[in-house]
C-alpha cells in the first residue's frame, strides 16, 4: 500500500523538478540584460575601447560585423545613410576578423568622419559568446541607462532600428 501512495508521489514530484526552466541556458544576454563588459582594440592599435567609455545617459547600438560580410556591408551602407537618424545613439562596431581587415572596413565607408561611431577588434572574443551570435550583422540595442531593449541578427531596415531608439 505504501508503494501505491509513494509512486505517483514520487512521479508528480519528478515532474514538477523537470518542468522548471534552467537559467543556465539562457544566452548570457537575456541572464544579464545590460550593456555587457567588452575591450575592443580601436582601430589606432594601441589603445582600447571598453564599456566605461561610453558617455552616460546615450542609447548605444552594438554591431557586431564582419567586414567581408556582404549583408554586414549593406548594414552599415544604410546606417551611414540615414546617420542623422541615429547620431544621438552610441554605435560600436565590433569584429573578431584580422586587424588589418577590419581597417580597410574602417576606411572604405570613412567611419572617423561620424563622432558617435567606435570600431575595434574583440580580441579577447567576449561578444560573441555573450550573444551567442548565429548571423552577422548582429545587433544589439540599449536604452540611456543601459537596458537591453531588443537584438536582431542579419540585415535590420534602418527604419525599424531607428524606431528602436525613438
């Protein structure tokens, strides 16, 4: 009799244990919805870019592209053309290629022109696995405190990413 009343005890409590959701597999992202820490080598060589230099109260928009990336091209032809749209938002743009490569990007669409624009390599990979990216471009947009507001992967018209920050 004992085992009678002991077996769907035992089942309903496995089934309430199996059911919960681990928190563990959430992307790291969602765990922790703010700007993450990252060190980005800036395009000098010498110096780096790191969370705490980003100005206080600005939203932020963190790219993370390819610069052999076809759609990431695209992305940033689109940003660059409609940049009076998001000058007041914070753009970093991150990449894990060859420093050189990411120079030449650099310099192709003539990112120093844009004050609000910061590019630089992640050589220490945090970003990536921090997302959990899949796609390039990735997108990742943040209120003025820092909040996460939404990501996109792949190519984003500007006048949604725009939307985003209004």
């Amino acid at each position: 009799m004992k085992t009678l009343f002991l077996l769907p005890l035992f089942l309903f409590a496995g089934l309430i244990s199996f059911s919960q959701k681990d928190s563990t597999l959430l992307p790291a992202y969602k765990r922790f919805p703010t700007v993450p820490p990252f060190r980005l080598l800036k395009i000098d060589s010498t110096s780096y870019f790191t969370k705490n230099d980003l100005k206080k109260n600005e939203p932020v928009l963190i790219i993370l592209f390819n610069p052999d990336c076809d759609h990431c091209k695209h992305e940033i032809e689109e940003i660059i053309k409609d940049m009076d749209e998001l000058k007041d938002v914070q753009i970093v743009m991150s990449t894990m290629m060859p420093f050189d490569t990411m120079k030449a990007f650099y310099e192709k669409y003539d990112l120093q022109k844009f004050e609000n624009v910061t590019v630089g390599k992640d050589v220490q990979y945090i970003l990536p696995s921090f997302y959990q990216i899949r796609f390039m471009p990735y997108l990742a947009m943040y209120d003025k405190k820092g909040n996460l507001l939404t990501t996109f992967e792949g190519t984003m018209k500007i006048q949604d990413l725009v939307k985003v920050f209004k």
